[in-house]
C-alpha cells in the first residue's frame, strides 16, 4: 500500500463531501458532533498532504508545514481521545450508559493530557518509512491498546443504530495498521480510519430524526388509516 500527499488531498475532498452530506442529515441536534467527524478527519488528512509536500520538498519548510504537522499530531494524540466518547456521550440518551461514556471521556481527556506532556509536538520531525509518515510517537503495544478501548469503546456502548459496525470496523483498522505498520502506526491508523469514517453517512441516515410536526402528522395519518380499516 503507497501513502502520498496525493492520496491524503483526495481523502480529504472526498471526506468532505460524504462529511457535509452527514452534517445534512436530518438528525437532532444532539447527533452533530459525531456527524463530524468525517469533516474533521478530512481536515486531518488535509494537514497530512502539507506535511507530504515539505518531506517531499515540494513545498519549503515553514511556519505553515510545521503548523500543518502540529495540528495533525493534535489530532492524533488529544482530539481524538476526547471527541469519540464526548460525541456519543452527548447523542446518548440512556442515564445508565451515559455513566459509561463519561468513565471512557475522563480516561480520554487524562490520556489526552498525558501523550501532550510527553510528545512534544513542537519538537517532533516526521520523516518518510516505507512510504507512510513516521511521527516518532509510536509507543508500547499496551498503550496502543488503551488508546484503541478509548476510541472504540464509545461505539459499542452508545445505543444508536449500527454505531457498534463502526466500533468495529475502527478495531479492523487498528489491527491492520498494527500488523503492516506497526513504526508508522500514526499515520497509517489514521489514514485507515478515515475513510472508516465515511459509514457515519450510512448510520446517520439509519438514525434520522423526523421534525416533531412531521412525526404527529404521520401519527395521524397512521391513526386514520387504521380507523379506515375497522
């Protein structure tokens, strides 16, 4: 599999797309933090083909590649962490699982946290292996795996329609990064979850939530045609 600057700019448009066709979708308010993730991915992967440019050389390096590689790490390290449990939490509506969702964005905002403390971003020079991005925040397996429970977890746990086939998928992707890549595990991982992403428009549309007079105008004709019947 070959990584490119081309590769990410085109995940990142079309993530743009099936994101915004997301965002759309006629849910309740309380769904829209996790119906952006795929605009947020695209963002990520965007930052990723700037970095790609100043590896290559096509762009010089700059105050605006360096900052393109600090916010793609702060995606990887902290954001992530903590929008996967905090979006499901608030689209959540069961109080008992909600209790769970709050456990899992505490251990995500520590965690968060920490990876900040100990990877200085700043500091922090990508380079090219294998032709994928190696970040140098490829730590011990065990710590992949806490990373993986925290942002795969929320999925299985949330009660919306087939959110668990995107908790799913994004451990399948974990698993293929980790076996592949494992030195370039960052970036790979995200490159794969992103277009994981993309099966957030298929679940919205599984979750859609009718208008409130829409909902009592189909009541009612429901009701009257069943009066019809008998």
């Amino acid at each position: 599999m070959c990584f490119s600057a081309e590769a990410s700019f085109i995940g990142a448009a079309a993530l743009t797309v099936i994101g915004t066709a997301t965002l759309k979708t006629q849910m309740g308010s309380q769904n829209k933090l996790w119906a952006m993730i795929p605009l947020l991915f695209a963002f990520q992967q965007f930052c990723e083909g700037i970095v790609w440019l100043d590896l290559r050389g096509t762009l010089p390096h700059s105050a605006f590649t360096v900052l393109a590689k600090d916010l793609y790490l702060f995606f990887a390290l902290a954001l992530w962490l903590i929008w996967m449990p905090l979006a499901l939490l608030v689209a959540e509506p069961d109080p008992k699982l909600k209790i769970a969702l709050r456990t899992l964005l505490f251990l995500g905002i520590t965690t968060a946290i920490l990876n900040l403390n100990i990877y200085s971003i700043l500091e922090l020079s990508p380079t090219v292996n294998k032709y994928s991005v190696n970040y140098q925040t490829e730590g011990d397996l065990y710590k992949r795996l806490f990373y993986l429970a925290i942002v795969a977890l929320p999925a299985f746990i949330s009660s919306l329609k087939y959110m668990k086939v995107f908790g799913l998928l994004i451990i399948i992707s974990c698993v293929t990064a980790e076996y592949f890549y494992a030195t370039t595990f960052t970036s790979v991982w995200c490159f794969l979850a992103s277009f994981i992403s993309a099966a957030l428009f298929l679940i919205s549309r599984a979750n859609v939530t009718l208008p409130l007079s829409q909902s009592i105008n189909t009541t009612i004709e429901n009701n009257n045609k069943n009066l019809i019947h008998k």
